[in-house]
C-alpha cells in the first residue's frame, strides 16, 4: 500500500501545533529561561522516508529510505585543539517498482576526527578529518573507501552575527568532489536565528523553552560501490535538494525530537561503470524526516 506522506504528516503537524497553542495559554517563560537555538545533532538517530517517484516521466518509480546513527567518542584537548571523535553509520535503501533493476541497499560508515581551535577573541577554525566506506558490504575494493573533510574559518563579526568559509571535500552531491563553504549567521533577537549560505539556508525559531519551528534547503546524496549478479563492480550516486519545513521538542535538556514535512528537488540517480554511465532524472518527491538525539 501507497503511504500518503502528506496526509500522515498534516495529521502529526496538527497534533503537533494544537499541543503547542494549548501549553502556551496555559504556561509563560521564565525571564532567565535558555531560548538559544538549538545546534546540529551531533549524537543520535535520523530517518528519512521517501515515497515513490517517476524515473524519466516514465511508469518505473523509485521510493527510498535513510537511516543514520552518530555516536560521539569523547572530547579532549589535543595540542591546544578540541578533538571530537565521531562514528557514523547510515544506510540508505533505494526500491524500485516497474523495472528489472534491483533493489539496493548500501552503507556509508564514517569515522570523523574534528579539531576545533579559538585562534582569538573573533576567529575559531576547525579542521575535519573523515575516513569512510561507502558500499552494499560486498564490493570492497579501492573505490569503496574515500578520506573526505573539510577546513573552515568562523569569524565573529559582531555580537549576534558571524561569518564561517572554507572548503571540504565529500560524495553530498553524488560524487566525490570539492565544494566550497560559505555561510553568515544571524541572530536577530534571542530566539530566531538565520543562516544564509552555500549549500545550508535555515531559519529557526524557538517561541517556547521547550519547542522550536524551522524551514531549511539543503543539499543529500551520496556514492556508493555495488558488486553486481554478474560480480562486476559499479558506482551508484545519487544527488538531490531537500526543502524542509519542520518543528523540534525539547524532551530534556539539550535532547530534541524532530519532525518535518520535505520536498525532494533535483533529484538524480546515477549508475556508473567503467565503459559507461546511466544517470536518470528522478521527479520531485514528499518525505518526512524524523529525528532524535543530543543537539549542544
């Protein structure tokens, strides 16, 4: 059976907002109440459920599904740096209907190194440094590894703004490649933030200690090596936007659950060997996001 992705998430995002206007009436905030936006997650549990879409305006669809799990090691000083150790495993399942390809499920563990330093009073640079493997577990040769980062300068510029640039290098948009970093952060009172950049643009706003709503576009994709029936070694990609629009509960402190309506955009799907390459066009899809963990 066909989810109706729009439909199960309205009913939720109505739960949702009939609970908030109802705790407002009967609840105020604390002058000294932390209404600061919440951070990344950085420990915890994120899926995302995609359903069917066209491949080519064609009756062959594909629907898709990503789980991620992140675990940080620890924090410790390191040469008068910050180094946080993270692992990550994701899975990404890709199901077709109406075509012989098959369907594929394939992982990307990553084990990231950051080293943060505070050079001064205005500027912080952090340095990234991830090993990866990127496969359906059965192809395991050279191209099913890949050491991806990134090197960024945050520079305070004023009390409630700051600018952060540099590069990194990953497989986002499908292939392994350099991309550059531009953002400019800005807090326009205590509780509504702006960040405008290349490639992440959100606005959030917390209007309770306890809840926050957000609206995002952003880039996901990824590569990865498959072995095929016929034990010849492929590269799948696939590259996409995501315009989000979502809202976070704070069920303890600095922990947050997430749940948010998403448009799939630009979406390609790529299957790559060594004497040619098959990319497709995938149409625009729905998809709910939803999310759990530790946000500093």
């Amino acid at each position: 059976m066909t989810l109706n992705i729009y439909k199960t998430t309205m009913a939720f995002m109505a739960l949702g907002f009939t609970a908030m206007v109802s705790h407002a009436t009967s609840a105020t905030l604390d002058a000294g109440m932390d209404l600061s936006i919440p951070k990344d997650l950085a420990m915890g549990i994120k899926h995302h459920t995609y359903d069917s879409a066209s491949i080519e305006d064609g009756a062959e669809k594909m629907a898709m599904d990503y789980t991620q799990v992140k675990v940080p090691l620890g924090k410790f000083d390191v040469m008068n740096q910050m180094l946080v150790p993270t692992i990550s495993l994701e899975r990404t399942a890709f199901r077709f209907q109406n075509t012989a390809a098959s369907d594929q499920t394939l992982y990307t563990l990553k084990s990231q190194f950051m080293f943060i330093e505070k050079q001064d009073e205005k500027w912080t640079r952090i340095l990234q440094v991830t090993p990866s493997f990127h496969s359906d577990t059965d192809a395991m040769d050279e191209k099913a590894f890949s050491l991806m980062g990134l090197a960024i300068w945050r520079f305070q510029s004023t009390d409630n703004s700051a600018w952060t640039m540099g590069f990194g290098v990953n497989h986002l948009f499908g292939e392994y490649k350099p991309i550059p970093l531009l953002s400019y952060q800005y807090l326009v009172n205590d509780r509504l933030q702006l960040d405008v950049g290349f490639p992440i643009t959100k606005a959030e706003y917390r209007w309770q200690s306890n809840w926050t709503g957000f609206a995002s576009f952003a880039p996901a994709g990824g590569n990865w090596r498959v072995d095929t029936q016929n034990n010849d070694k492929i590269n799948v990609a696939y590259s996409s936007w995501l315009a989000s629009t979502g809202v976070r509960y704070q069920f303890k402190p600095k922990m947050w659950a997430t749940l948010a309506l998403t448009q799939s955009v630009a979406r390609k799907f790529n299957l790559d060997d060594s004497d040619s390459s098959q990319e497709v066009d995938v149409d625009n899809g729905g998809a709910i996001i939803l999310s759990i963990g530790f946000h500093p």
